[in-house]
C-alpha cells in the first residue's frame, strides 16, 4: 500500500512538469523540476524532463549532460525511458534509444513493453538483424500473440530487400520466412488477413507462383476481405504470369462485368484473347465451368455487349475505348479480321459525338488517333470542325452557347493541335487563331462568374493554346515580343483564374527563358508546392535560382527542399512503426522503398551540392572564413557521398499540359537525355565541391598521412594525393561531358537545359584546373624549396590564369539590350553568363587563399634566412612576386566583371524597360496595357535585383583578394 501511495505522490509530482511542457512553458519546467529534484535529488524522470525543457530552450549541452548521466544509470522505469526517447528522437540520436532499451531489457528481461520499444527502436535505425531476434524474444515471451511471430518474419524479409547479395536474399532469407510462415499456416494458427498477405508476398517474391494461386484459390484466400476484389485481381495477375490464358481471360472478364471502366482490366483482358488466340486454344466439348473469350469474335461479341449495358445508364468510356484498342491491336499485328470491328473513323466520330465535352477526351485520343491514315485524320477533323457549327475563318464570331459545346471545341483544337495541324500555319495565321482564342477565352469567362477564387475557369484552356500558337511563332521567326505577349496574357488570365496551375507553371519557365526570376517564387508558392511535390516539381525553380543570380531566394528554396528530405525520413520511420503495430505488412515495403526513392532523387543531391557551394562563395569573405565553413560542412574529399549511379529521376514533367505532336515531342526521350546531362552537371559539381575543400584542407594544415577519428589515429592518404587523384577524375569526367556541350534542351513543355554547355565553352573548366595545379604546385615548394621554382609552373600565376578568367569576362561582356533587325530585344543570356564568371572568380580566389596560405610561411622563413646573411643580399625567389602578380590579374578580372554587371543593371542604366517598345499589346484593352507595364516592372526589378546581387558578391571577392598579397 505505501508502494502505491509512493508512485501516485511521483505522479502528482511529475504531471505539473508535463503540463509546462505540452504548454510550451519551457523555463517554468525546468522550476518545476527543480522543485521535485529538490525533495528527491535522485528522480531519474525529473532530470529527464528537465533535460527535455533544456533541449527545446536550445541549452543543448545541459541537456546533453543530463542526459549522459542517467543513460549510465540505466534507466528501467517506463516514463523515464518514454521521456529519453523523446529526448533522443529530438536530436536524432536514434542509436541511443536503441541502447537505451537494451540496458533496460537486461534489468528487466520479462517486460514487454520495454521489448516493444526496442522493436521499434530498431525498425527506426533500419537495422532488420536486430529486429528479427527481438520480435523472437518477444515471441518466447509471449508466444500466443500471432503479431509479435510475424514481425520476425517480416524483418527477415527485410534483410531479403536490403541484402546486396541478392543470391543470399533467394536461397536464405526468403526460404527461411516461407518455413516460418508455413509452419504456421501447416499448424492452422493463421489468423488474420494481413499473415494471409505477408505469406502470400513472401511466395512471389521467390517467384512461386503456382503456390501464390493455390493460396488464393484455398480457403485461406477468402480471408482477403478489406479491399474489393483483392483476390480476383490478384489472382487473375498470378495466371497471367503462369501464362494460364484461359484462367486469367475469366478472371478479367469477371472484374470487367463488375467494373466495366476499368481501362487496366481491358488492356489486359485484350492481351488474354490474343495470346488465347495465338495458341489456338478451345474449350474441351462440355465444359461450362467458365466464359472464356478465345477469339476476337467472342471478344467483340462481349465488348459489344458491356456496351449495350451502359447505354441506359452511365456512359463508361471503357467499353468504346477498348473496341478500338482492338482494332489497334490487330492492325498492329496485321490481321484482316480488323474489319469485323468496325471503321475506326466511323467509331471515332461516335466517340466524339459521346465524349467530347469531358475533358478527358484528349487523352483518350492521344491512344487511337494514330489507327487513321493522314486522309481519314482530317477527315475526321472537318467532321469535327462541322459539328460544332462555329464560325469559319474570316466569317463573324459564333461563341459556344454552354460549357459543354465550349469543351467540345476545346478538344477539336486539341487534337488539331496533336494531328499537326498548327504547324503548317504562317507566324500571321497563327497570331490571328491566338487572337480568335483568347476572345473566346474572355468570352467563356462569362459561364464561370460563380465559381469559387479556387476553382478554375471553364475557358482556361483557350488561353493555353493561345499561348502555344504565339511561342510557335517566336520559335519560328525569333521575334522576342511574342513571350512578351504570352507573359502578358497569362499574366491577365490569372487574375480571371488565380488558382491555374497551369497558367502558373507557364510562366515560371517563360520569366526564367528570359532571364527574369523575380516573380518566380510568388508563382510558386501560389501553386502551394508541399511535401513530396518538392521533389517531383522543385525543378522548376531550383535550376533556375542560382543561375539568374537571386543567391538570397536560392538559399531560402535550397533550405526548404532540404528540410523535407531531412523530414521525410523521420516521417516515414513514424509510418513504419505504425505499419507493425497494425499489422499493415505489405505497407512496409511501400514505406520502404519511398524513403529509398527519396534518399536517391536527383532533385536531393543536386540541392545538396548547390546549397554548399552557394554557402561557400556567398558566406566567405576572407581566408579563414572559408576554412571555417569548409570545417563546419564537414565534408571528405576522399568520398563522394552522392552514388550518382545510384540516381533516380522523380522529376514530373508530365503536369504540364501539352498537344504537340508524337514525331516531334518526345517526352520519355528528353528526359532521359536531361536525366543523363543532370548526373554529369551534378558529378562535376561535386568534384569541384570536394577539390575545393581538399585544397583548403592542405593549406590549413601540413600534408599529413594520418588522422584522429573518435580518439582512434587512422591513416589517411596525404591530401596533395586527394587532390591529384580528384583533378584526374575531373579531367576524365570533363572529356565525358563533351557531347553535351551542345545541348539542345531548351523546351518551353520539357526539361530545361542545364549550365553544362555554357560552363564548357566559357572555358570555366581551364581556369579551375590551373588553380588547381597552381595549389599542388605551391605545395610542393614545401619540400624541394622555394629557390627552386619552375618556369612553365610560374607562368600559370603571372599569365595562364588571370588571362583565362579576363578571357572569360570579356567574351561576356555585352549590352543588357540588343537590337538585331527585328528590333529591340532583351539579352536574356547575359545574367547566366556573368553569374557563371563570379562563381569561376569566388572559386580562383578560394584557391589563390589556400596558395597564400601554404607560401606565407616560406617567404617568413626564406625572409628570416637573409636577415641572418648580412654580407650577402640573395635575389628574392619569384614565386612570391609572381604569385601578387597573379593576385593582380584576379583583381583585374573582378574589377571588368564588376564593370560588365553594372552595365546590365537597368537602374544603373537609367533604362525604363516598359518605355523601349520590346513588346506590343494584342488587342486594344485598357487592362492589357496595365499589365503589360506590370509585367515590365517586374522584369526590370528582378534584373536589378540579380545585377545588384552579383554585383555584391563580386565586390566581396575583392575584399578577400585584397587579403591575399605576399
């Protein structure tokens, strides 16, 4: 009884500790639990707590301390461990909990909880093994629970997936779970769905698939009953892959009765009849066990007939789109019996007649359009055109009388688009159809005055193709003024439409086309881009942000992109646990590899690498500031930390909206060719990144083969090597990067291109790799003497490269306006370029630190040398005044390149961009022209604010270069 009174005083003691906390009151926790500590000086729990308010204060290292002192007591009390996980998970420090429980487990083995939580300590650091042998001990402990035997089972599936040996996953890891789980299913202790499932997954897996169907075919099949037709669906794929034709036919044929809108059943039950058909397969005489469609004929009768059935009620697309997937088919394989379907135009003009007004049709028409021939296409066409009983061209406007009859038309410039059809116009016709669009565009505004600020407009879509005809027309004829038209216009439907996506991403990429980033981030978190659409769309604005110079909004997207993938880890650990606790085995995989696609995007390490190279130009303005990021970043150049092989391309381009046609557009190719230029610019990147903070590491200590880890000394190779060793795999990977030195990926719909091709032709590259030789050079003085010098080595200082950066600088230096013969034209080019020049002098001017650094103390001891000679006065070796002489050139280049970004800042101008007729209103409408002078505002801001950016980092570089002198 005085146990339990005892217990309810600590309790009562504790609750107004945890209320402070959960009330956010940090520092009166901490009196709270001074308080107690006072009457109980040992209440493992109150410290923990008080640790835990330390923590959110930002007092790390009081926290720290406590902590370390009652994780050596070990700590065995529920609350006291709960409170040090929270601690643990705060920091990070995942690995300490996992101890934690440990020594816990030890004091009292018979626990179950404390065994739980060491489960889930080890699901959180990955670590499968240990995973495995806790659920058995808990297993032992409690061996009628079914749950904690199956996370064992699912912990060696888990050492299956994650096994670089993949022979070891298939003739142990796997074997060994089927036994378990048999042993199990054998003993009929099988209770729940989700054992049913882990059994099921662990079967195909291995690649048994007759067991997997004769699973699902037995009575533990019918335990599948959370999700509708599980056991069908999954059924009809195991015949599939047994190539069972008959069975898997019966089995589509039986989802598609229920489920005739299911495109994925159709496909698949059309390849069925086909492989039927190709075995010349038939039913044995009396057999009536199943329907089984082993001919086109028997297909088509059942197409037919699925199409009959919905004509009463709702009109399914499945059934008409898979009648002409037939035909697709069997025009593919060249078969006559493709008659018997019917005329395909004959079909698609009824398909139009039944789905035109929906706005999938497009998509739909993308698959089938392609069964015509070039005559039956505009055949098809002039049908369409009639139908809709418009306005032909140069006869008086006849607008859509209702939403339907507008989408109906909106398809027909679709698919016209799509056919061809735009790109046999002139510039004018083209103009001329942009115009009649975005009247109908305004027009159609009129059904959408009700809608909501976040719906989007019925009409929107005119005014995307709008926007299409006049960028054909700019490629076509290279005048500038039409993406100032297209700009405008968006501009205008957004304020009509606010919520478009569409028309937002449009502009994103035309204002980073012509240079201008500033309205960017507006546009972008107006799209309201969250979670895992960092991933999937952050592209859009981080290849663009340091690249036009806006280094403030780069740190700030970089930083953001950064904290979800940092998150999302935390977050699908979080998942994971729950998945166990649940029983939601076949999630785990799903979690699992998510998190994997994640940790391995491309958009992750290329903002990695960005993010830390932008830290160290922007943040350093002298020598040792760089040396103090370069230790803060921890970084090891003998290790790239990015596999780039390892690589996976989240990026979503498809989100877009786009009609061009197939032979001209191919989407999967160019991204595949970006995908290929991304990992070359990203590996570059890297061994820039890491030659940098080699050099930097040589010139802050001596050559040194040897290091300190944890308060072990490991041997390390000498850091001159690092740098050799990297400068060759620079030289190799920069004569890989050769055939992308002409990129040509500059799509308005697709990838963009990256700054590969320019850093090459600028010769970037050459004023990197001689600094570089410069440091080794420099270093190597160190032991044969600076008397010693060698004449093709100085020249790299007094000529090679401050030649090669003043080269760069002023092949770049042109006029923030052209004017070619169609008149004035904004230089969108010269930001990138002069952007790429200040990078090139922050990197030389890192390096030129490091050779200061490494001859400093040679010129203080060869000065101490002749002090001590009095009756002679040696020549001063010319390394170091050739070294200032190259110091000198550098200043010369910052000085130009300071000069060439002024002369691209409009207010440094006095130039009024809105004032130079680069661009002319479409129509005579008052708020056009209002628009226009906004959108003008805008450019003229963003190119101050890049010019005044660039401006000042170069400025900065010339006050570290000041610092350089010998």
């Amino acid at each position: 009884m005085a146990s339990r009174s005892h217990v309810e005083v600590n309790e009562r003691r504790l609750r107004l500790i945890y209320d402070c906390l959960d009330n956010g009151n940090n520092k009166k926790a901490i009196q709270e639990a001074d308080k107690v500590l006072k009457k109980q000086k040992d209440f493992q729990c109150a410290k923990v707590l008080k640790a835990l308010a330390m923590l959110r204060l930002g007092r790390h290292d009081d926290s720290s301390a406590i902590l370390q002192e009652v994780h050596a007591q070990h700590p065995h009390n529920e609350a006291t461990l709960q409170a040090m996980s929270i601690c643990y998970r705060e920091v990070h420090k995942m690995e300490l909990i996992a101890d934690l429980y440990e020594n816990a487990h030890k004091s009292r083995p018979d626990n179950e909880e404390i065994l739980s939580a060491l489960f889930m300590a080890h699901v959180r650091l990955g670590d499968y093994k240990k995973q495995q042998q806790t659920a058995m001990l808990l297993h032992k402990l409690r061996p009628q629970k079914n749950p904690y035997y199956f996370w064992a089972v699912m912990s060696i599936i888990m050492q299956a997936h994650s096994a670089t040996d993949k022979k070891l996953a298939t003739s142990m890891y796997l074997p060994l779970a089927e036994r378990m789980t048999k042993k199990y299913v054998t003993e009929g202790k099988v209770e729940a769905e989700a054992e049913v499932l882990l059994y099921l997954m662990i079967l195909e897996q291995m690649d048994r698939w007759e067991d997997a169907a004769q699973l699902l075919e037995g009575p533990l099949g019918e335990k599948f009953v959370s999700e509708l037709n599980f056991r069908a669906t999954k059924l009809a794929e195991l015949y599939r892959k047994l190539e069972k034709w008959p069975k898997a036919n019966a089995e589509y044929r039986q989802l598609l009765v229920q489920n005739p809108d299911q495109w994925q059943f159709w496909s698949v039950y059309i390849d069925t009849v086909f492989h039927l058909v190709d075995c010349q397969w038939v039913p044995e005489e009396g057999d009536q066990s199943a329907e089984i469609d082993y001919s086109v004929e028997k297909a088509l009768s059942f197409i037919t007939e699925q199409i009959k059935g919905c004509e009463n009620g709702r009109l399914f697309r499945g059934p008409y789109l898979a009648r002409l997937e037939l035909i697709r088919l069997l025009q593919t394989r060249g078969e006559e019996s493709v008659s018997i379907v019917g005329c395909p135009l004959t079909l698609l003009k009824q398909y139009f007649d039944k789905y035109s007004d929906r706005s999938t049709y497009f998509g739909d028409m993308k698959l089938f359009v392609r069964i015509l021939s070039v005559k039956e296409k505009e055949e098809l066409l002039v049908y369409m055109t009639e139908s809709l009983k418009l306005n032909k061209p140069g006869e008086p406007t006849i607008y859509a009388q209702d939403i339907k009859h507008m989408q109906r038309h909106i398809s027909v410039l679709q698919l016209s688009r799509y056919i061809g059809q735009h790109r046999a116009m002139t510039d004018s016709d083209k103009v001329t159809l942009a115009k009649d669009l975005l009247d109908r565009h305004k027009k159609g505004l009129e059904f959408g005055t009700e809608l909501l600020p976040t719906d989007l407009q019925y009409s929107d879509n005119y005014l995307i193709l709008a926007a299409h005809l006049l960028l054909d027309a700019w490629r076509q004829s290279g005048k500038q003024l039409y993406v100032w038209q297209v700009v405008t216009q968006l501009e205008l439907g957004m304020r009509k439409s606010p919520s478009n996506f569409q028309i937002k991403l449009l502009l994103v990429r035309l204002y980073c086309i012509m240079g201008a980033f500033g309205p960017c981030p507006a546009l972008y978190d107006g799209m309201e881009i969250k979670h895992i659409m960092n991933d999937t769309l952050g592209h859009i604005v981080s290849s663009h942000v340091g690249r036009l110079g806006h280094f403030v909004a780069a740190c700030a997207m970089y930083g953001t992109m950064l904290r979800f993938f940092t998150v999302n880890h935390k977050e699908t650990t979080e998942y994971l646990i729950s998945s166990y606790k649940y029983g939601s085995f076949g999630k785990i995989r799903e979690f699992v590899n998510f998190r994997e696609k994640l940790q391995n995007s491309l958009q992750y390490a290329s903002a990695t690498s960005e993010r830390l190279l932008l830290d160290l130009t922007l943040e350093t303005a002298s020598h040792n500031s760089t040396e103090q990021m370069i230790t803060y970043m921890e970084i090891d150049p003998e290790k790239d930390k990015t596999d780039i092989n390892q690589l996976c391309d989240n990026r979503d381009f498809q989100v877009m909206s786009c009609w061009e046609p197939a032979e001209l557009f191919d989407l999967e190719t160019l991204q595949r060719q970006s995908f290929e230029e991304e990992k070359a610019w990203l590996r570059l990147r890297n061994l820039m990144l890491r030659l940098l903070a080699a050099a930097v590491m040589l010139g802050r200590q001596p050559d040194v083969n040897h290091h300190t880890n944890n308060g072990v000394s490991e041997e390390r190779k000498p850091m001159s090597e690092v740098i050799q060793d990297l400068l060759q795999k620079l030289t190799s990977h920069l004569e890989d990067c050769d055939k992308f030195a002409n990129s040509m990926l500059c799509q308005v719909d697709g990838p963009y291109r990256t700054r590969l091709s320019t850093f090459l032709s600028s010769g970037h590259h050459k004023v990197f790799k001689e600094m570089v030789q410069c440091v080794l050079y420099s270093n190597s003085l160190q032991d044969k003497g600076v008397g010693k010098s060698e004449e093709n080595e100085e020249k790299r200082f007094t000529t090679v490269v401050p030649e090669l950066l003043q080269e760069a600088v002023s092949q770049h230096k042109c006029p923030l306006i052209n004017s070619p013969e169609g008149g004035a034209a904004l230089n969108t080019e010269v930001l990138e370029n002069l952007v790429l020049c200040a990078e090139t002098l922050s990197y030389a001017t890192i390096l030129a630190g490091v050779c200061n650094r490494i001859l400093k103390p040679l010129k203080s001891s060869w000065t101490k040398k002749l002090r001590k000679k009095k009756d002679t006065a040696p020549t001063q070796p010319c390394t170091f005044s050739n070294f200032n002489a190259m110091v000198d050139g550098l200043e010369k280049g910052a000085s130009d390149l300071h000069q060439a970004v002024k002369e691209v800042d409009p207010v440094f101008l006095s130039l009024s961009l809105g004032t130079l007729n680069l661009s002319g209103p479409l129509t005579d409408s008052q708020e056009e022209m209002e628009i226009e002078k906004e959108v003008w505002l805008k450019v003229e801001s963003s190119y101050q604010q890049s010019s005044r950016a660039v401006h000042d980092h170069v400025h900065l570089k010339l006050q570290y270069l000041h610092t350089l002198k010998l």
